[in-house]
C-alpha cells in the first residue's frame, strides 16, 4: 500500500491543458434545431492532461514538479494557483500570445452532452526550451513521467529519455500517436487499447495480444508495457514475455476522463518507492476505478487507493486481518452502517456462544467478533487452554450467520482494537459485570454504548470442559 508521505521524486512534462466543465440541467430542446437546451448554473475549471498526472502525484503523496508550457491568459495563471495550492512545484515556460488549450465539457446529469477543444500549435522552440528545463530539474528526480499528448511540447522524446537516464531516473512514458521506438529506454510504456491497436495492429484473441504486445516491447527497447482496456483492466507484459493480467475495479463507470492520468501518476509513484511494474500496476488500477467512478478529471488520494485495495483483497465477510477490518469497516460506516464488537477466547463454541452473538447482531448491521490468539487465550484461562487453535476456534465462528468479521488480536486485551475500530456497541455475556468490562469508558468516550446480555445457565466452556474431563 501507499505511505502516508513518500520521499519519492518525480517530473512530469508533456501537454498541459485546462479542462473547463459547464454544469447544468437539459430539460428541453431548442426550437433552431433538434438540440438540447443546457441552462448552465456552474462552472469549473480544473487541471488537464500533464497537469492532472501531477495532481495526482502529490495527491498520492509525492513530491512533484511540473514540467510544460501555457499560454499567458488568465485560465493558465488560475490553473497554476491550483497546482501550487497543492503542492505542485510548476516550471512552466509561458508562450506570449499563444491560448493554453482548453477542453469545454457541457455537462447534464452526469453525463457529457458536448465537448469543445481550444487549441492551436506550439510555437518554434517551445519544445526545445521545455527539455532544456526537463535536464535541469531530471536530476533530482527518482522517476520521469513523459504525458505526450502528441500537441507540441512533447517534439523530441528521445532527448528526455536519455537524460532521465543520465540521472539515473526511470521513465513512464503515457503516448499518444508517436512510433513506440522513439521512446526506446523508458522503464515502462502505458498506451490504451486504441494506442496499442494503433501502433501493433488488430488481433484476434489473447495469444495473439501477447505476441504483438512482446514484439512491441523489444521493438521499442522498453521494460514493460501497461495496456489499459477500459472495462477490460489493464495487462501487463515484460520484455521476458510473461503477461500479467489485471482485472478493472468493480465499479459504476460514470466517466473515464482522466483515468489515464491517473494510471500515469500511480505507476511512477510505485516505481519510485522501489515497486516492481505488475506491483505498481495492481495500484494504478484501483486508483482508475476510483476515478472512473467521479464526474470529470480527478485527483485520488493514498488513503482512498489503500482503502480500495484493502476492500478488493478481503472477502466480504469471515476472517480479516487487523489492517483489512478496518478497511472493512469504514466502507461500512460510508454506508451509514452501525458496528457492534465483541472479543473473547471462544474455545469451544456452544449454545451460549450462539445464542449471545445473535443477540449481538440485532444491535446494528455489523458484528466483529475479536479472538484472542493462543498465546493471549492460555494466558487468560490457565493450563491446557485453548482446547482448540485459533485458525479451528476463528474458522467456527466466521460460519454463523449472525458474525460477520473475524479478527485475532495478540493482546490481553482488546483495548487497542477497540480504539482502532471505535464501534458504535461494545458487547459481552451476562457472566460480566458493567464495571468489569475492559473498555467499557473507551467506548462511551467516542459516544458508543455498552451492551452485557443475557447468560444462558450452566453454558460455559469451562464447565463443558470440566464435565468431559470428569466422564
């Protein structure tokens, strides 16, 4: 997963542009052609294309700077106070009498019923004057992101290869329509499916993907290449020939703008903390879904992508780790969901156990059941126990219906759990007085409740125990 703050590096250059959006309701059509009518009632301007990759960067944690050109308007100097607000260190040559390009987007009900792109060539020596400024500042960089959106400031790719290399950085390169080759020496490609088809051909089934995708590699003289394919994921392939394949986020697509980005953006921050290429995709491609799932060019965060990644590797129910219960349970609580938790050993389940945790369950909508560990479990109940091991006492309880979240902890108690999960209702069995219920205060503290239910008589595993024993 991300960290919180990372020290890695990293220089975007490429196309900069303005992604403006109109808001506004479509309920009629006009009476000069059949159109719709959009009464705007917002607007908003946000960072596109090279500019969005470093959003997304420092958004993830790293360090940034923007490499590109604009124009010296005022769309250019708004989007510049955007970027540094956040973070971005921007290293923009700016182009007299020249418009930074825009893209208007008029936008209905989450859905875009037009799109206007403003834009016109680069001056001469705009690009040479760009990779100048590229050298200058490459040298401190852990990674090099080239956004070549084919518009100008991108002119000479083989020149900010070689000097990332110099560097000693490595190279995500997110193409448009130049030949692959001219980007011979970067670590790791990134074109959708339309670039890739564009630049290997049509093929017919995954076979023959893979054989074109590792003829480009070789061609190109790259490490990797990452393809998106939209609802498809995204694939992996190595100059080795082995081919990864990573399925897309489970998510309600809205928009797809920006996720691309967004890919760019993640693949160099797992690089440049020391990831490998698939490591770094498996990020990439839950921070897509993420964005795939907003209106418009986005910026994800490292919490958000970590959360999703917990979510995608834990079942929805049964046995979690510390780190995927509370993944777990913040999804929960975006739901609006209540938490009740309760802890113990658990040795050898009976009716009590039973009847006490669907008696739990009825107070919300989720119930984590802490278990302790064997070590903390003989601690607790003496020699001889626990009867049973945790795997066999966690694997019993994630089977009843009425349990949804299983979690060992190692401590004697569970008050460090507590505090990490907060729940809404601390419960225990009636065999507990309130004063004896180990963070019963914490609970309350946070605005919780305390819960001790009923106690089934002569139902304890220790008098079960005891009885076999004796026969």
């Amino acid at each position: 997963m991300l960290p919180p703050v990372s020290p890695t590096r990293i220089v975007v250059v490429g196309d900069v542009m303005v992604d403006r959006y109109w808001f506004g309701e479509a309920a009629r059509i006009s009476q000069e052609a059949p159109v719709p009518v959009v009464d705007v009632v917002a607007a908003e301007d946000r960072p596109g294309g090279a500019a969005n990759v470093a959003l997304n960067v420092v958004a993830m944690g790293a360090r940034c700077t923007l490499v590109g050109a604009v124009g010296t308007d005022a769309a250019a100097r708004d989007m510049r106070a955007t970027l540094e607000a956040a973070g971005v260190a921007c290293d923009l040559v700016e182009v007299p009498g020249w418009e930074t390009t825009r893209k208007l987007r008029v936008v209905s009900q989450r859905q875009q019923l037009l799109r206007a792109d403003f834009e016109e060539p680069l001056p001469e020596g705009v690009g040479a004057e760009v990779a100048t400024r590229v050298g200058n500042c490459v040298a401190a960089a852990d990674v090099l992101v080239i956004e070549d959106y084919d518009k100008g400031t991108v002119d000479r790719p083989e020149a900010l290869v070689a000097a990332a290399r110099r560097a000693g950085a490595f190279v995500v390169v997110d193409p448009k329509h130049k030949d692959f080759a001219r980007y011979a020496g970067a670590r790791v490609l990134k074109p959708n499916r339309a670039e890739f088809e564009q630049a290997a051909g049509a093929w017919s089934d995954e076979a023959d993907f893979a054989e074109r995708a590792l003829a480009e590699v070789r061609r190109a003289d790259v490490e990797a290449l990452v393809v998106t394919r939209g609802g498809e994921g995204s694939t992996v392939i190595d100059r080795d020939g082995r081919v990864r394949h990573l399925p897309a986020s489970d998510v309600e697509v809205y928009d797809r703008t920006g996720a691309g980005d967004t890919v760019a953006a993640a693949l160099a921050v797992g690089l440049g903390l020391g990831w490998d290429t698939v490591a770094s995709a498996r990020v990439a491609n839950q921070a897509a879904g993420l964005v795939c799932a907003r209106m418009g060019t986005s910026a994800v965060t490292a919490p958000e992508i970590n959360q999703a990644i917990a979510a995608a590797e834990r079942p929805d129910e049964g046995v979690l780790t510390r780190e995927q219960l509370l993944a777990a349970v913040g999804l929960a609580r975006g739901r609006g969901e209540k938490i009740v938790f309760t802890n113990g050993c658990f040795d050898v389940l009976h009716a009590g156990h039973v009847g006490y945790l669907e008696e739990a369950r009825e107070l919300g909508d989720r119930l984590v059941v802490a278990v302790n560990d064997d070590a903390s479990a003989g601690r607790l109940k003496g020699p001889g126990r626990p009867v049973n091991a945790l795997e066999r006492r966690m694997r019993v309880l994630e089977g009843l219906s009425a349990v949804d979240w299983v979690t060992p902890f190692s401590e004697d108690t569970p008050e460090a759990l507590l505090e990490s999960v907060r729940p809404d209702v601390l419960v225990k069995g009636g065999d507990y007085a309130e004063s004896a219920v180990v963070g019963a205060e914490l609970v309350r503290g946070w605005g919780g409740e305390l819960r001790v239910l009923s106690l089934l008589p002569d139902c304890s595993t220790t008098s079960i125990v005891d009885r076999i024993k004796s026969a």
